[in-house]
C-alpha cells in the first residue's frame, strides 16, 4: 500500500517565534476526518518549505492518504 499526499492549506512561521500560522481549506479537511471514541478528528502533517513561496508561505499542510497498490494482471 502507498501512500499520497492530499494538500490541504499552507502556512507562514511567525516572526521571532516557534509558531505556525496555518489555512486550512474546510471542504478539503472535511474530507478526511475520522472517528476515535465518539469524536471527530483529523490528523494532518506541517512540513516546512524548501524555500517561501510566492505569497511568502514557509510551510505546507497536508495528509497522508492510503492508495491501494496496482492490480498485477
């Protein structure tokens, strides 16, 4: 099983700070919560950018989504 990675808002460090300031696109986010002990959750990673982009985003958010492998013929 292989994993991809769904891409769901982006983020900025904050200045002088070990702080993180993330969006998060809802309807994307939505799309991936589960269910632990009668709550809702949803687990995502924050992976820092090589380099800022455009819009001087520092880091991305994304998760982590199970792809069933290829069927062999």
């Amino acid at each position: 099983m292989a994993f991809s990675k769904k891409y769901i808002g982006k983020g900025k460090q904050v200045e002088n700070m070990d702080i993180v300031e993330v969006s998060l696109n809802m309807a994307e986010l939505q799309n991936h919560t589960f269910e632990y002990e009668g709550e809702t959750f949803v687990k995502f990673n924050v992976a820092k950018l090589k380099e800022p982009d455009q819009y001087s985003k520092t880091h991305t958010v994304y998760v982590s989504v199970k792809e069933p492998d290829p069927k062999e013929s």
